[in-house]
C-alpha cells in the first residue's frame, strides 16, 4: 500500500524531506486499510462501543474515536479468525476531516484508544512483533 515505498525502516525514519508528503501517505495508506476492513466492521461492536463510551463519560469526538478504534480491532479479529464478513457492516462515522492536519490528529485519538489484535496474541503466543503483524497479511 506504498505509493513510494522506503527502502528500510530505519532510512525512512531518517529522511527529512518531503514530510509533509510522508505524512500524506501514510494517511491515504490508513484510509486505504480501513477500506480493505469495511466488510467486516461489525455493527454490534459500534453499538456496544458507543454505549461503553457513553458510560465511561467520553466527549462527543472521544466517542467517536473510541467507537471507530473497537470495530477496527473487531474487524481485524475477525479477518484473523477467518469469521465471514458482517451481514450488515457499520459503514462509521469518518474524520470530517477538511485538512491533513485535522485528519492526523483524528487518527491519533483512535490509534489512543486501539489495542492491535495482533500485538496481543504476539504477547499470548510469545510470537515476535513482525510475525504478529504478517499473520494479518499472509493469510488467504
């Protein structure tokens, strides 16, 4: 999901140029997952996410976030589990974004409240932060 792919990790990290651009990308990268995940995003989750936010006191935008990251880490286990897709999907609430900046820091409030599926079970399983990761990617 690269436009311009970097050579290794530790070069892109290092390259200063083109921020901007990089930033760029790597929100089009995110929305092009959560694209990938739509299927499967289940509306039971949202609907028990949102009144969990409810409960806990979160703001409206808060909620939203925390409601967006809950069906992503539901769709993720899923996909994992190999679960058919959602009979209805929750299609979301979105950023309402109208810049990048507002986007990125859409993007922080619900990465706050995510925890990666695949993280965790590379915790339970002793498995490493890669292999974690590729279980999502590798599967058919």
């Amino acid at each position: 999901m690269a436009l311009d792919p970097a050579t290794s990790r530790t070069r892109d990290r290092l390259r200063i140029r083109d921020l901007e651009m990089r930033l760029y990308r790597r929100v089009i990268e995110i929305r092009d997952g959560r694209l990938a995940l739509r299927d499967a995003l289940p509306q039971s989750v949202a609907e028990s996410s949102h009144a969990r936010a409810q409960v806990i006191g979160l703001g409206r935008r808060e909620s939203e976030a925390f409601v967006e990251a809950k069906v992503l880490e539901a769709a993720l286990e899923a996909i994992t589990a190999g679960d058919p897709v959602s009979a209805e999907p929750w299609r979301g609430i979105g950023s309402g974004a109208e810049s990048t900046a507002v986007e990125v820091e859409w993007l922080r409030t619900v990465a706050a409240n995510f925890v990666d599926p695949h993280l965790m079970r590379a915790r339970d399983e002793g498995l490493t932060r890669g292999r974690a990761r590729g279980l999502l990617w590798n599967k058919s």
